[in-house]
C-alpha cells in the first residue's frame, strides 16, 4: 500500500494565532504531501530495482526514501502533537509523563527552557525533539538539523517541533524564538502524553 497524506486533525485556522492558516495550507498540503510523494516514488524506484537486479542507483534511492520517509513520519507526529489553544492545546502534561519529566529534566519549566533553546538553536533546517529512550527508560530532547540524521536508535518521538523555515516564515519571518515559545500554547500534551504511556507499555 503507498503512504498517504493524513488529514489535519483540526480547521487550518485552528491554531491562530499561533500559527496562521495561510501556513498551515502550505505546510500541510504542500509540504507534507511532498514528502509522501517522494517517500512513494523511492520504495517503487527500490522495489522495481528489485526486481530488475539492477541496484546500481541503490544509494540515491535509500537516501531518498530516508529524507522522505523521515519527513512523512515526523510530520505525522507533528500535527497530532498541537491542538487550538484552551481545546486541548497548551498548559503543562499531567500523570506519569509530568512525572518522568520532573525526573530527567528537574522541572517542567527547566524540560520547557531546555526544549525550546535546543529547537530555536537547531542550524538551518530541522525539528527539536523530546524522545521517550527504551533501554533506560529516560526522556531525552534531541534536535535534527536534517530529519534523516543525527537521531539515536531506537528512541521513540513524543513531542516534535518543526523549526523549518516554511513552518512558521510567513507569519513570524526570521523570529524562530518567538514562534517556539508560542508553540507551547497549543502543545497537545494529551498526545504526547499518550505516546509516551504507549511507549512504556511496549517496552515494559
């Protein structure tokens, strides 16, 4: 089956201030969806390679599939992750989540500062990540100047924040920190806070 574009989970204009419907439209259904495409195109151009034996562009299609498949996925993530401000976005995550959290990071206001230094400072383009790690049971926040590199193995994405300029340039230009910091008003900390349990769960 070829991957597909999800839809938004809420109106474009859902999350203004915020963020501006105007983005989302580009956002959404532009640039996620050119990620799904590219993903698609690489595992047919693999497959057929496949099956013609023929492997000699096996490394420009892994990398494709790499770039694409990254961006599909953490986009996915990523819509899923933010809800409209005092509808289920923004506030602080509850339960066992606000528990690991206190425990990794100190507090949540230090998760919060560590979290949004590490998205606004991420070089050119790229996403700040906040990663449930199996092995030791740790939160861990993480940045990607480029989405198929520099992850940890195994780490699951809770809460991803896409700090490419075409998510937030048309309202905010080059002000990334101002566009963060609003972020956190329309985090779905509920989302987050189920990936995080599923997580667990599987990895008990």
């Amino acid at each position: 089956m070829e991957h597909e574009l999800p839809a938004l989970p809420y109106a474009y204009e859902a999350l203004e201030p915020h963020i501006d419907a105007q983005t989302m439209r580009l956002h959404h259904d532009l640039h996620h969806k050119a990620y799904v495409e590219g993903l698609n195109k690489a595992e047919q151009m693999l497959a057929q390679a496949r099956q013609d034996g023929d492997l000699g562009l096996v490394k420009h299609w892994e990398r494709e599939a790499a770039f694409h498949g990254s961006g599909h996925l953490l986009h996915c993530i990523f819509w899923q992750n933010l809800a409209p401000a005092g509808r289920g976005g923004g506030g602080e995550p509850g339960g066992e989540l606000a528990r690991q959290i206190t425990l990794d990071f100190g507090s949540y206001a230090s998760f919060a500062a560590h979290f949004a230094a590490a998205s606004t400072q991420v070089e050119g383009s790229g996403w700040g990540i906040l990663a449930h790690r199996p092995y030791d049971g740790k939160l861990v926040i993480l940045t990607a100047e480029k989405h198929q590199n520099l992850t940890q193995w195994g780490v699951i994405p809770l809460l991803v924040l896409d700090v490419w300029e075409h998510a937030y340039y048309l309202k905010y230009q080059n002000r990334r920190a101002e566009y963060v910091k609003n972020v956190f008003e329309i985090i779905n900390w509920a989302d987050v806070a189920e990936r995080f349990n599923a997580s667990r769960r599987r990895h008990a």
